[in-house]
C-alpha cells in the first residue's frame, strides 16, 4: 500500500543498529496507543501496543515509550534488520472509543 | 486463521464508473472498518460496523460512497460514480477485541 503523506519522514540506520521511531499525538484523552508496520503492498500490521497507566512496554525487539506528558511515543527497535524496512505507524484511542487516529508514519530504511 | 480478505487485489476503471469493493473479515470478529490510504491525506477511517450495523460513517467523503454489511461474514464499499480523485488503496479491518484491528491485505483503485 501507499505510504503516507508528500512529506513523509525517513529513518536510515545500518543494519544491526538500534532504530527509534517518534510520535506526537494529539488527544489528551487517548488512553490507549498502537504501533503498526506496513509493508509495501501490504496492510498495516499490529506491533505492540501500551496503555496510558504504562510508560514502557517490552516487545521481542521492540519497546514502545510513553510520556503523557508531552504527549509523545516512541518506538525502539533493537538489532534492526533488513525485514524491518517498512512505514511505521502509531495510532490513538480513547476509552469507549473504537476508532483509531493514525498518525503520518515514518518510512524506515536499512543500509546493508 | 485466513485473515482479512479483500477482492479485488487491484482495480483500474475509468471515470463514471460503478466499483464495488469487497472484504471478508476474521471469522468471529463482530467489528469491521473501511479505511482509504493516499500519499496527501495518510490513512482516513471512512465508516465502521458493530454486529453489522453501521455506527460511524463521518468519514465517508461523499454521497457517491456507500457501504454496507449484510452479514457478519461480508462487507462492500461501493462508488458510484467514481472520480480520478478517488484512486487510494483501501483497506479492511476487523477487530474481536475493542481497539485491536487486523488489516487486510488493501485494494489499490486506479480510476482513470
């Protein structure tokens, strides 16, 4: 699938580094965060996901950050490899709510 | 578990025409959404259902947009008639859990 956004954000790291991916968010009132990975041609697809009461969620290679304060996430990739070139989505919630509000993304790629 | 399933995978058709898109979601998912991905406006929410009702249809642009559910185990999303401006991949996704969605595979819409 398309990618988002004319302006789309772009990550490079090498192979093997560490990869940290923001977001700002927008809803004081989201309680609830989501990280999907979206693969060319493909549909987004759940990473992990951290609720407001948390401020850090381990993943298998992945972490997601939370400061409510600022309101802003982060996704951490550990050891990135080739598999992981893909656009990065966060998306919001709010409690009650079923939609999510995804943000613009950010296209990461890895140099060999 | 099959996952979402969208028909057509690819659709090219010219202006003024019908097209109906089609997904079958998780089997047991009682929640299904329609969402439209472009490189300007990202990855929009146009409607979703609950037990085949629609509940939020807010983001569909315009009245030549229309979805439906049937039953639990199929949705369309039609156009009529369609505009170059349309041209988006569109995606499903389903969700059990409040909040969790599973994505489809998307259908990349070319109207010429």
């Amino acid at each position: 699938g398309e990618s988002v956004g004319l302006h789309l954000p772009t990550l490079s790291v090498q192979e093997g580094d560490n990869s940290i991916i923001n977001c700002a968010y927008s809803n004081s009132a989201s309680d609830y965060f989501i990280w999907y990975k979206q693969e060319s041609g493909k549909g987004p697809q759940f990473i992990i996901d951290i609720r407001s009461n948390m401020d850090k969620r381990q993943g298998q290679r992945v972490t997601v950050l939370l400061n409510k304060t600022v309101k802003h996430l982060s996704l951490q990739i550990a050891a990135t490899q080739p598999g992981d070139s893909a656009v990065y989505f966060c998306a919001e919630n709010m409690r009650g709510a079923q939609k999510l509000v995804f943000g613009q993304g950010t296209r990461l790629t890895i140099n060999p | 578990d099959a996952g979402v399933i969208q028909s057509p995978r690819h659709e090219v058709t010219e202006m003024g025409q019908e097209v109906t898109l089609r997904c079958k979601p998780i089997s047991g998912h009682n929640s299904l959404f329609w969402y439209r991905q472009t490189m300007m406006r990202g990855l929009e929410l146009l409607i979703y259902f609950n037990n085949n009702v629609p509940i939020d249809d807010s983001g569909m642009p315009e009245d030549r947009f229309s979805a439906k559910m049937p039953n639990a185990s199929f949705s369309t999303l039609k156009i009529q008639p369609s505009e170059p401006r349309d041209s988006a991949v569109y995606f499903c996704a389903s969700s059990l859990v409040p909040r969790e969605q599973y994505f489809g595979p998307g259908t990349r819409l070319t109207v010429t």
